[in-house]
C-alpha cells in the first residue's frame, strides 16, 4: 500500500512539473519575444527654443461703459403727442425728444395763475392797511403765506408741465424709441435710451498685487471681438480706492477716444497694460509642454551616434503664457530641440521620426486669431 502511494505521488509530481516547466519555458521565450520585439518611431514634429524680448504686462478682461448712458422714462403719466427724434440718430443736450398731451395741465395751470394773482393783489392791500394800522400783523401774515402757497402752486403746476416733455440730459446717440404716438405712457415707463460714446470707458479688473505697478495716466491697449485685428489705446483715468475683499482684486477705469464710434456700452474688452521694462525670455510652444501636477517637462530631442533620433524627458520650470507661447524659466537652452506633438507617444529613449510636413505642426504664434467657423 506505501508502495503503491509513492509510486502515485511521484507520478503526480512528474505531471505537475512537467505542466509548471512547459509554462515557465513559454512564458521566458514570450517574455523574450516581446522584449527584442523592435518598437516603430513615433511620428513627431518638433522645434527649437527660441529667444526673444518680453515686455512685462497685466492682462484682464472688462467691459466698455459709457461716460453717459441713461435709460430716459417718463416721469408722469399721459399720452404721446410728439416724437422729435430718429432712432439712432445724435441728440444734443436739452433737444426735445418726446411730448406728451398737456391740455389738461396747461388749463389747471391758467387757474392756479388766476389764484395767485388774485393773492398777490390781496396782499399788496393789506399790506396797505397794515401800514395805516387797519389789520394786525398776524392777517398780514396770513395774507402772505396764501400768496406764497399760490405762486408755489404755480410751480409745481409748471414742473409737471416739463416733465411731459423728455428731452436729452447730454450730447448723445439715441437707441431704439419704446413708445408710439397716441400711446398711454405710465410714470417710470421707459422711452429711449441716450448714450454718450465718445470717449468711452472700459472698466477691469487686476489683482491686488498689480495695484502698486499702476497709475493714472499710464497706457492701456485694449482689443474688443468685433474687430479682433485692431487695438485701441487709452489710458487709466481712475482706479479704485478699495479692494474687494471677496476677490482681492481692484477696478481700474480707462478712457478711450471713440471718435468713429467703433466701441459701444456693454462691449466685452480685453485689457493689457505694460508694468515694467523690457526682459529676455527663452519661448516654448505650449504644445510642447506636459503640465502634470508633480511637475511639468518637456521632450528634448538628441541624436545618437548613428543618426538615430530618441526622446528624453525633462522636468523644467515654466512662466507666462501669451497666446500659443510659454516661457521656460529654467531646465532648457536656446536651440534645445524639443517635441512640439504626439507627446503622449514618448518615453525617455524613444525613437522618433520628425515630420516634414507643416501642415501638421500645431501653430504658435504670440497673437493667434483663430477663424471663426
């Protein structure tokens, strides 16, 4: 019985170490295989850090106010009996622009007319009497406050009058009337907007450590969408006193001739003010950068002694960032040519093939402006 268990558990571990040996043997050749398997170059482009002079600049985005913009209402209710004015079209201050039916107030305003004079020759008799002592001093006064509470009756009368006529506060342009002739207007009701365009602000705002790189006077050049290939300048006229403290940042208000009326209340703006002189900077595409959180690097590309091309990862230190451009602050030299696209194929020591074609490099330019599809 012993006998027969040996012979069973030898035979066992024959088969046993047969199946684990054929297995190891297969996985060593396959390891093997994989390992002297050759790897294809990855197709990439690349270039060369370049260097250039970078001026230092804050950069923001606001919006353009006008100096003047109101939004006219009526200030009284009755109904529209003129319009003196085109949509769109210049007003100057004071001009007439809407007028609504005083019939009715001009009519109350004869009668408060009547009363006031009737007080006031009522007044100048007992003035009379008073002098020759026929009246007390407090029916004088009596008499004289009718007469003044008349004449304020007239003014308040003739103050409602001109609130029926709205006419512009400044020198402006005009927007689009809401109201029609023969319409009801109540008080508070909307009318026209008027904007004064020329200058025209553009308000920003910065963090609070540019706040001491500013002042009032210094230029600012501003770019606004609807006319992306121009850049209008102007200058800070004022600048916040306090900081925000849910933000810690400060408003900064600049003004710009608008003489051709290009820029409107309401346009988005972006705003660039220069802060200091001149620095030479080393500049990078910023296709050619791997922002990681433990670090960012880029793949240099050398040249083995054979001619053969191979990546080889490094860990560099970047800085601003201006349209397609990034500047590296430490871990690169002018001319290190560095892989610009398909970095996720790389690794240190891969071999790499640059493309020729340069329709397939990524662009990067200082003021990109892209086509809008």
């Amino acid at each position: 019985m012993a006998k027969r268990m040996i012979l069973m558990l030898v035979a066992v571990g024959i088969l046993f170490g047969g199946i684990f040996g054929y297995k190891a043997v297969g996985n060593y050749f396959m390891n093997q295989f994989f390992d002297d398997m050759p790897v294809a170059p990855a197709t990439i482009t690349a270039t060369e850090v370049t260097e250039a002079e970078w001026r230092p600049e804050a950069t923001a985005v606001g919006t353009f106010m006008a100096v003047n913009g109101a939004q006219l209402t009526s200030e009284a209710n009755g109904i529209v009996t003129g319009i003196h004015f085109e949509n769109g079209a210049r007003v100057t201050q004071g001009q007439r622009l809407v007028s609504m039916d005083i019939e009715a107030d001009e009519a109350e305003l004869e009668r408060l007319q009547a009363v006031e004079r009737l007080a006031l020759v009522e007044l100048n008799r007992h003035e009379r009497l008073y002098r020759e002592n026929n009246i007390s001093e407090s029916e004088l006064q009596r008499r004289e406050s009718e007469a003044a509470q008349a004449s304020a009756a007239v003014k308040t009368q003739e103050a409602r009058i001109r609130q029926k006529t709205i006419r512009a506060p400044f020198d402006g342009i005009s927007g689009i009337r809401q109201v029609n002739l023969g319409q009801y207007v109540g008080a508070g009701s909307p009318v026209v907007s008027v904007q004064s365009l020329d200058p025209i602000f553009l308000n920003f705002t910065l963090p609070e450590r540019r706040l001491p790189l500013l002042h009032v006077g210094q230029q600012v050049n501003a770019r606004a969408d609807a006319y992306p290939e121009t850049t209008f300048t102007g200058e800070i006229t004022a600048i916040e006193p306090s900081i925000q403290e849910s933000t810690r940042t400060f408003l900064v208000q600049a003004t710009f001739a608008n003489a051709d009326l290009l820029l409107r209340p309401g346009m988005f703006g972006r705003a660039q003010v220069d802060i200091g002189e001149p620095d030479t900077v080393k500049l990078v595409p910023q296709t050619a950068i791997q922002f990681n959180p433990y670090g960012n690097s880029v793949f240099i590309i050398r040249e083995d002694d054979d001619g053969t091309l191979r990546s080889h990862q490094r860990f560099v230190m970047t800085g601003e960032r201006r349209g397609d451009l990034i500047t590296v602050v430490d871990g690169l030299e002018v001319g290190d040519r560095i892989a610009t696209s398909g970095l996720l194929k790389l690794r240190t020591g891969s071999v790499v093939i640059i493309s020729d074609n340069g329709d397939v490099a990524p662009t990067a330019e200082l003021d990109p402006q892209p086509e809008n599809q």
